[in-house]
C-alpha cells in the first residue's frame, strides 16, 4: 500500500492474486489498489485475465492464491449473510446487460429491491422509475421489454438496474461495447456524472480508448499475468514498457490520446464532492 494512501480511503485490495485454469496461469501475483470515490479502469489484451479479475472482485470466482478486499471485507474470509450484505453495497453492470427478457424494463430495475429489502411494489417501482430516469431513458421505457431495447438503451437500463441499491461501489463490464460512437459518448458522460454527483467508486472493465481518455482517473494495465503499468492515462503515455505502449500506439490510440488531452488527472484520493449524496432506501 502506498504510504500516503490508507485502508479507509481504499475501496479495493488486490494483493498476490494468482489465479490458474489447469495448467494456463491467468494471474501470476497481481497487486493493486482502487481508491474511493475514483473511476479506475483495468485493461489488457485477450486472454490477460481482466474478466476474470472483475469476477473474483464480486465473488463469483475465487483466486488460487492471494488475497482481495473489498470495502474492507476479505472476500476470502466471508460468511454466506457476510457475503450477501456485501453485494448489496455494489452495484454490477454486466457487458451484455444481464436483463431478463421475460420482464420489463422497470421490473427488472426493481428486482434487487424486491430481493434485498422489503419494500412495497408501489414504492419499488416508484425508485426504479427515478433509477430510469437518472440513467437518461424516457419514462415509457420502462413497460417495455429487453428485446425491444437499441443497444444504447439496454447498457443504461442495465445502469439503471445496477444503481437500484445506491450502491457505493460500481462494477461496469465493457459498458460502450457495441455501441455506436454517439451512444459511447453519451455513457461516458453518464459515468462521469453519476461518480461526481453521488460520490461513487467505479471500476471498469474496457478496451474503449475514447472512454479511458475520456472519464478514467487510473488505468491498470494487464499482460502475462501482471500489472505492467499503472496511473493516470497522461502518464501511462509516457511509459516504453511493450504491453502499455501499444495503447497508445497506432492510429486509434493516437487519435484517442489527442481526444484525450485535458482528460481526467490523479484524482483528490476518493473524496466525494462537496454535497455530494445519495438517498438509500430503509
């Protein structure tokens, strides 16, 4: 751990994780730190183990070795109540948007409620329809169905889902995959609202250059199962390591580096702005 960084200011520890599929190694001791209230990024090439990283930071899989903290909670060392209490404080955005197609837009945002609090159905719906509405989507989004979702529309209906708890932490797997460049743009500018006005902490998972220039305040680079580079992406730009250097290489990462610049610096260590809230419900 950095010296100037403390346990309370850390939403995420990462230390020697080694995880192995048989005989291939995903992960060779992987060490890093995700700061409150900051949008951090991890990324890498195919088969560098950043999906696999994400699932073992909500639980669904398990490293072979080292250990992971979430909100202080080793994930290790978790009861079953323990490790329910946890999810609720994330939130998780999965790349296809994990929607049922059986319900509804509005039903499928109140489902954590329904699942985790024992709120009344007027009151859940009366919350995922505030959740719909904060994710940018029309009120008459809500009766519809997953199929009848545009690709944009699917990725903040899934937000929307995502944010149902008011969580602290926010998981966003891939979330401008597929989309066109306008519909990209405007989730980028959503995620950076939605961690400035309430104070989140994000973590996510992409290979967009635009969206890391865009709204990400440190990237963890990922290759032959180490962190090969890691810190803002002005100053990951500057480093000669091989498996950093060809993000930013190439007509597509110069052209998001100049479309970068101006982007997001080390941000102030996870302080939420001033009169930055949430409402959860009781």
């Amino acid at each position: 751990m950095n010296s100037a960084t403390t346990t309370a200011e850390l939403a995420i520890e990462v230390s020697q994780v080694s995880t192995r599929f048989g005989e291939h190694v995903v992960h060779a001791g992987i060490d890093l730190e995700v700061r409150r209230s900051e949008i951090f990024a991890v990324i890498g090439g195919s088969g560098s183990g950043k999906s696999t990283l994400l699932r073992e930071m909500i639980l669904l899989q398990r490293p072979n070795e080292g250990t992971i903290r979430v909100l202080g909670a080793d994930l290790n060392a978790l009861s079953d109540p323990e490790a329910l209490a946890l999810r609720r404080r994330w939130g998780v955005m999965f790349q296809h948007g994990g929607l049922f197609g059986s319900l509804t837009v509005l039903e499928n945002i109140g489902l954590p409620l329904r699942e985790h609090t024992t709120l009344g159905d007027a009151l859940i719906d009366d919350i995922a329809a505030w959740k719909l509405a904060m994710t940018g989507l029309k009120p008459e989004v809500a009766a519809q169905y997953p199929a009848e979702l545009s690709g944009g529309m699917m990725k903040r209906a899934s937000l929307a889902r995502a944010l149902a708890l008011d969580p602290e932490l926010l998981f966003l797997d891939e979330p401008t995959a597929g989309l066109d460049p306008d519909s990209a743009g405007g989730v980028d500018e959503l995620v950076r609202e939605l961690r400035d006005l309430f104070g989140l902490t994000i973590v996510m998972i992409t290979h967009d250059l635009d969206l890391l220039w865009g709204v990400a305040d440190r990237v963890a680079v990922l290759a032959d199962g180490k962190v090969q580079g890691i810190g803002s992406m002005s100053g990951l730009a500057q480093s000669d390591q091989p498996d950093v250097r060809k993000f930013f290489d190439g007509p597509r990462g110069r052209a998001a580096q100049q479309q970068g610049l101006g982007a997001p610096s080390e941000p102030s260590h996870g302080r939420p702005p001033t009169g930055a809230s949430s409402s959860k419900p009781k």
